[in-house]
C-alpha cells in the first residue's frame, strides 16, 4: 500500500511540475509567483470556491470536480472578455488520498491546457473538502455589467436548462438511462466557458455576464447596474435539449430560472445588432431592455409571466 502522500509531497508530486506559459517568470516553489503582465489591456481577476455536498457531491469523481471548479472560473473571465493567463489553487483536503489527487490533479491540468492558463501557485490544508481557485486573466475590451441601455437587444450565448435538469442526476437523486446519465454528468462537471463568443462580441456588446445562478437572476444583476428593466419572451429561450429530456414540461422554468449553464447574457445596441448578427454565433435574441425600475420582466403568450424561483441564493 502507498503511503499517503504530505503537504509537501502533494505540491512537488502532483502540482508543482504544472506546465507554465506565458508571463509566467517564476511559478510554484516560491513564495510569491511572479509575473509578467501583458503590454496592453487591463488585468481581471475573479476566485471562486466549490465546497463538497454544496457545489458538488463530495464522491464525485476528482477529475470532474477539477474540471468543473477551473471551467467555472475560466467562465468569469470569459464574462468578462478576458483571456485566461494564470490561476491559483487553494486546496482544502480532509486527508491525503494518492490516486485521488492524481485524478484531480489529471483533471485540473488537461483543462489548463484546453484553455491555456497555467498553474501558478497555490496553498494546501486539512479539513472540509473544498477547491478555491483564482484565476487570472488580461482584457483589451472588458465587458461589464453596468453598460446596458434602453432599446438594446438582450441575448443569451446558447442553451439554458442542461445543468439544472441534470442536478437531480449528478446528485443521485433519479435515475436515467446511460446516455442521459453521461449528458448529465457532461452538463453539470463541463461546462463550458465562452471565452470564443466572448472575444467576438467584445467590440459590440453594451453589458454582458455569465448565467451562474439562472438567467432571470443574472440579468437582474445587469438591470440593477445599469439602472434599466428588461423585456423577456420566455417562447425564444433557447431551451437545452437535455433539459427536454430530462425535466419535460419544466424545462423552460429551469432555462428561465436553472443556474450552472454557463452560458453569457449580453445587451447590444440596435446599431451594432447586423453586425452581430453577422457573426454567426449561435446566439440568440430573448428580449429589449427598457426603461424601467430595475426588474425582469417575463411575457409568455403575451401575458406576465412569474418565475415559481428567482434564482440560487447561496443563504
Ligand atoms: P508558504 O508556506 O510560503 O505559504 P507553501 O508551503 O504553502 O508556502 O507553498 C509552497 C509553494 O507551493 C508556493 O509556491 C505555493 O504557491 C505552492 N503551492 C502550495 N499548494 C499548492 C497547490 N495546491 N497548488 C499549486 N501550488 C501550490
Ligand atoms: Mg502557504
């Protein structure tokens, strides 16, 4: 049997030979990293924390908990048109377990590598399951939430619902065939970031978030910092097949209200909407922003719709 590996062991063995890139002029072993920042551009920078039994089953598998932590980060950057440079791991762990850490560690460095930021550094400590992870990044036309204006087109990146109506299948809680299963698991551990989108629309859009804890939730958060209202018709969501699937006649309340999609919201001026929609994304339009006092509003089959939820609220 394997000893289990200490906090030194764990960094040298599983973290610390990480491939590093660009900027990165002294990575882990020290006690700082430093670093190079681009030329041009602004930095930003965002962290998040997963906690097992909250953001994710604490036996799930490592690999996908990696995946999933670093793609959710990866996410803010992309919300905001940064491009990933570095990230930090702040990693939380109720004991040593080698082939876990070579799976998450697996996990963790195979998606650094899809979207090219490297590891810089981090810290290791006992207790509670937990993964915080900051990233990094540098944006020449940072999109924020405080630039929507009245009469601008509201758009969603691409499907809601998928990782909402695959919860109840990560957590155990119902069960479905292979393929729905391993769509599910898909959904909720890969999501994936859309730092391409966000670099074709950085030019164009007025505001622009990632859907982390429901669309409806979201775009209130831009409605609030630009101090307008949003019209929303439920009919052009696009809806995820996966939550058809999964979630039947309620898949449009989870497309509408379902956090962990990961997909942007962002609000164009009518000048600039040809040319989006020059772009080809797959993006769509769901709605206007308007004057209004702050709020959301939902039409469906011209009447207002009320959501039943307004979105994950951590407290
Ligand atoms: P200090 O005691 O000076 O804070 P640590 O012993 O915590 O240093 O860490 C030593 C080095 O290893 C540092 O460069 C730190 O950034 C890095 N490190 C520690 N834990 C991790 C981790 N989980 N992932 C990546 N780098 C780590
Ligand atoms: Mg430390």
């Amino acid at each position: 049997m394997r000893t289990a590996p200490g906090e030194f062991e764990i960094i040298r063995d599983y973290f610390a030979g990480a491939p590093t890139g660009e900027g990165v002029v002294l990575g882990i072993g020290d006690d700082c990293a430093l670093l190079q920042p681009p030329a041009q551009g602004l930095l930003a920078t965002s962290v998040d924390t997963l906690v097992a039994d909250r953001h994710f089953p604490a036996d799930a598998h490592p690999a996908a908990i990696a995946a999933r932590a670093l793609r959710v980060n990866l996410s803010d950057l992309a919300a905001m048109n940064a491009r990933p440079l570095w990230f930090t791991l702040a990693l939380t762990l109720p004991h040593s377990d080698a082939d876990w850490l070579r799976q998450f560690a697996d996990g963790l460095l195979e998606t650094a590598r899809t979207y090219g930021v490297s590891l810089i550094g981090g810290d290791t400590t006992g207790g509670p399951l937990s993964i915080t992870i900051q990233v990094i990044g540098s944006s020449n036309a940072p999109l924020r939430r405080d630039g929507a204006g009245v009469g601008d087109a509201i758009y969603v990146s691409g499907p809601l619902g998928a990782a909402a109506a695959a919860l109840p299948v990560v957590l155990g809680q119902k069960m479905v065939g292979e393929r729905d299963r391993s769509d599910a698991e898909r959904a909720f551990y890969y999501p994936e970031p859309q730092l391409a989108t966000a670099a074709a629309i950085g030019p164009l859009a007025s505001s622009a978030l990632d859907i982390s804890d429901g669309l409806l939730a979201d775009l209130g958060h831009i409605c609030e910092a630009s101090g307008v209202s949003a019209d929303i018709d439920l009919h052009a969501l696009p809806v995820a097949p996966l939550a058809r699937r999964l979630a039947g006649e309620r898949a449009l309340q989870l497309a509408a209200c379902g956090g962990d999609d990961y997909q942007l919201c962002f609000t164009v001026p009518q000048a600039r909407m040809a040319a989006l929609e020059k772009l080809g994304l797959d993006a769509v339009r769901i709605g206007t922003v308007i004057e209004g006092p702050r709020e959301v509003r939902c039409w469906l089959d011209g009447e207002r719709w009320l959501s039943e939820s307004a979105g994950y609220q951590h407290f």
